[in-house]
C-alpha cells in the first residue's frame, strides 16, 4: 500500500488512504492527501463497502482501488453502492473468486502452459491419521480470504512445515480444517508482477527474490529485477486472459534446476511492489489510468535494480545472527548502491515510525514467547 501511495503520488495523483485502526505504512507517508477510518473488511463486507462509499463521495473520488486480498474481495460486485462516477478496481464476483482460488490454479496454470507443484487437499483429521504426504511441505488455505457466515472473511497464510504434527496443527488453524498441501520446492523466489486489463498483459517485470524471510517459505526481503523471461512471460498472460483479470498482479514462482513452478497468484499490490517502479514502471499509476479510461504508455523496465524490504531483512538479520552465520549477516548488512526500500525514504521519512513499531511488538512477542 506505500509503494501504491508513492507510485500514484508520483504521477500526479491525489491518493487518500482509507485504513483503519491498525497503524499504517501507507497512513503515515507525506504521499497521501489524508486519511479516512473504515471498517476492518474482514469484520464484515457489507460495513466496509457503505464506508468507502460514503468518502469517496464526500471527497469527491474517481477511483477505489483495494490494496489487500481481502479489500478487493469485499469490493467484488460492488460497483452499484457508490456514487455515479467512482469506478471501483475490483471485477465480478466470478473473476474475483476465480483469480484467488489457489485450488483452481492448478487447473488454470496447466491450461496457459505453467507448471505447479502437485497440490493435494488434505483435512487435519487425515495428517493425523498418518496420510502418505511428502515432508517438508507447505500449507495453505484454499484462498486467502475465506468468506464467514457472519459477513466477514477468515485470512489466512502460508505455513512451512517439517512434521506431521506441524502439517496436523497448521491445517487445523485454517478455516474448516483443511489445507491444499504442497511439497516444499528448493529454489529462488522469482516473479512476473504487471497490470492486465480485461484479460490482456500491458505491463510486465521479472524478478528474482536473493532472500526471503521466514527461510524457506516467506516474502521477499530482498530481490531484484531481472531480464524479461518471454516464454514465462508469454504463460503469465494465457493465464490471466483465461480469468479475465484487470488489475495489478504478481504470479509467483520456485525457479530451479527443473524449471519454473507457479506457486501463487496474488491479484493485488504486493509485498515488493517499490521494486517495479523504482525499475521504470509505475504499476499502480498504470492501473489507475487503465481505470479512468485512458491506455498510458507503459514502456519497459531496467534489470539489475534491487529492493530490500526492511521489516523482512531485519529479523532475518537477527536470525542470522542467533545462528552465527556470519556470511549471511553480512551480506545483509552490506550496503547496496542503487537500492530502493519498502518503507524507507529521505523524502518519505515518517513510514519508519509504524516499522519500528512494528519491529518493537515482535520483539516483545518472542521474548514473551521464549
């Protein structure tokens, strides 16, 4: 959401960022027009589309653009609820639920050429009755948002597991206690993040994650941009044509020795969405033009420049340095010329106040835990 406020400021646009109660990258920058409190979407869909109508009318908004899973979600076949004028970044019900169905990817990505792990579906009472799975494996709710009978949405990650204990706990603290289950790929993080519109790829970059953090199945730390991959390129846009998808993405990948496996789609910002534009291309000023009507020019991007999320390289920094891997610690501690951060700016400073916040309660979390 701060790399979306950036982008969209440094287009000429007037972002206005609608939170609520927890405390905000995006909230804290000098590049949003102001701030507007709303309803948790996952508290309750209904409660959070009438609040966002209600100030984008009051301010007088052309678009509403989600920048959570669950935000765009909520948003899905919402267009009628706000004001003539306002146009709304999130597609159909169909097309939404299609795009974060992390089941049906696997069906989708054969189709446009892709390849995926073999994803089995698997209950908690079946992991631990001793179900043949491949260990270490990684689990993960069917999607990302699952919607709840009283209105709201149950969110759930991705969970990295070495027992079956592990694999028996993680599934049962998913929404209804099962889990599409994966094997635990060796291999760099790489991705093809853009904009689609309407099914059709306008803008692309690749990238390859360095480090991640938590080891093995985490988020981008640091990463880089890499040069265009065009068959995967070509396999990403077959994919996106067949949901129809408008809007940002980012298709995930595990590159090894064998190839490239789609791992994720994630139909939203994403965690290293600084690294595209500070690479020449302004996804989120890309979508909001392609949203107001208007086809910008996306022109390309540069290879080799690197992105460094500090509240994923700090704790991995720490983990470091519990292990003693001296290497390790010092390759993040090295500086990088050229490097762009996910919260860190000279002319963006006060985002480091919710980081250290942030890093101060985990702190305080693991202290608690030990």
């Amino acid at each position: 959401m701060l790399a979306g406020v950036r982008g969209l400021r440094a287009a000429g646009y007037e972002p206005w960022v609608a939170a609520g109660t927890r405390p905000s990258y995006a909230a804290r920058s000098r590049d949003s027009a102001g701030v507007v409190r709303v309803p948790d979407p996952a508290d309750g869909r209904d409660a959070y589309v009438a609040a966002l109508a209600r100030e984008a009318e009051a301010l007088g908004a052309r678009a509403v653009m989600p920048g959570t899973e669950v935000g765009l979600v909520a948003l899905a076949g919402s267009s009628a609820a706000f004001p003539d004028g306002v146009v709304v970044g999130s597609g159909d019900p169909g097309t939404v639920g299609e795009a974060t169905d992390k089941l049906g990817l696997e069906r989708l990505a054969a189709e446009a050429g892709l390849r995926t792990p073999p994803t089995t579906r698997v209950t908690a009472e079946e992991a631990r009755s001793g179900l043949d799975v491949a260990l270490p494996a990684i689990v993960k709710a069917a999607r990302s948002s699952t919607p709840t009978g009283a209105g709201g949405f149950d969110v759930a990650g991705v969970t990295r597991v070495a027992t079956r204990d592990e694999l028996a706990d993680a599934i049962a603290a998913l929404p209804g206690q099962s889990a599409l289950v994966q094997p635990a790929l060796e291999g760099d993080l790489a991705a093809v993040a853009g904009v689609a519109w309407e099914g059709e790829l306008m803008a692309a970059s690749h990238q390859v994650s360095t480090r991640v953090f938590p080891p093995g199945a985490g988020i981008s730390a640091f990463a880089e941009t890499v040069p265009r991959d065009p068959e995967l390129e070509a396999g990403v846009g077959r994919l996106l044509a067949a949901i129809g998808w408008s809007g940002i993405f980012q298709a995930q990948f595990i590159r090894s020795g064998s190839g490239s496996h789609l791992i994720d789609l994630n139909p939203r910002m994403y965690g290293s969405l600084a690294l595209a534009i500070a690479a020449g291309l302004n996804l989120p000023a890309i979508w909001a033009g392609l949203l107001l009507g208007r086809v910008p020019a996306a022109g390309d991007y540069r290879a080799g420049v690197r992105f460094r999320s500090e509240e994923r390289d700090l704790p991995a920094l720490a983990g470091a340095v519990r292990r003693r891997e001296w290497g390790l610690a010092g390759a993040i501690l090295r500086p990088r010329h050229g490097t762009t951060h996910a919260v860190a700016s000279l002319r963006d400073p006060l985002p480091l106040v919710t980081l250290a916040r942030r890093v101060g309660r985990a702190r305080a979390a693991l202290a608690a835990a030990r």
